[in-house]
C-alpha cells in the first residue's frame, strides 16, 4: 500500500468539508427564505455523494502529527469504529435529504435538513477541534 502524503491529502479532506459546509449553508439559507427543498436537488445530490466518501478522507497518517494545521483531533484515528458510524449516519441522512428533494414532499426534506445537521454536529462535536 502506498504512502498516503499528509501535505495533500489533508488539504484535500479540507476543501471537501468545506464544500459540504457551503452546501448545507445553502439550502438552509433557502429554506429560510422560504425556497421549497425541490429546487436543492443538486446540492442535495453532491451532499451525499461527498457524506459517502467522508470516511476515506482521514487516512493514517493524516492527523494533527503531521505539523499540517488541521481541526480534526486525534480521536479520529483512535476511535475509528465510532468515527466510521458517524460518518455512516451522515451518508445515510445526506442519502434521505437527496431523496426528499427528487420526492419534492417539503416536510420530509426539513426534516432530513435537521438529520443532516444532527449528523454533522455528532461528529463535529467529538472530532472536531473549536476554531
């Protein structure tokens, strides 16, 4: 197995917690501008086809003892089979949001934008330093 290059894979991992940040930013500012969850079906989408790779961005080696500065604690890596089930709660719930969209029922998709949210805030909580 190849070595992983903190210095890429770490900015990499940062660029895509962003983007789903700016995406979950987006339909929320939506919905409270009263936009209907159908018109979020491609930011619903890419939520979820990011959520689905979240756990193969936090390779070993990746973590704060690289000196690369980065929010994610060391947990990450020593509580792995927890991370794993967070990150799976986050696919599962982006996966429901994504498909409240293309169902266009507007009470269903709020209701998975605060799934999504509790899944992001779950992980965040624990894996997440404070910035």
């Amino acid at each position: 197995m190849a070595a992983v290059d903190a210095k890429q894979a770490i900015p990499q991992r940062q660029a895509h917690m962003k983007e789903m940040g700016r995406l979950s930013k987006a339909i929320n500012d939506g919905l409270r501008a009263g936009s209907q969850g159908a018109t979020f079906k491609g930011e619903a989408n890419r939520l979820a086809a990011l959520a689905a790779g979240l756990p193969k961005w936090f390779p070993a080696g990746t973590g704060p003892e690289t000196g690369v500065k980065t929010a994610a604690k060391p947990d990450i890596w020593a509580k792995r089979a927890d991370f794993s089930t967070k990150a799976s709660a986050l696919a599962v719930a982006t996966r429901g949001l994504a498909g409240a969209a293309r169902g266009g029922d507007q009470s269903a998709f709020e209701q998975q934008v605060r799934q999504v949210g509790e899944a992001c805030k779950a992980c965040h909580t624990v894996y997440k330093t404070k910035s």
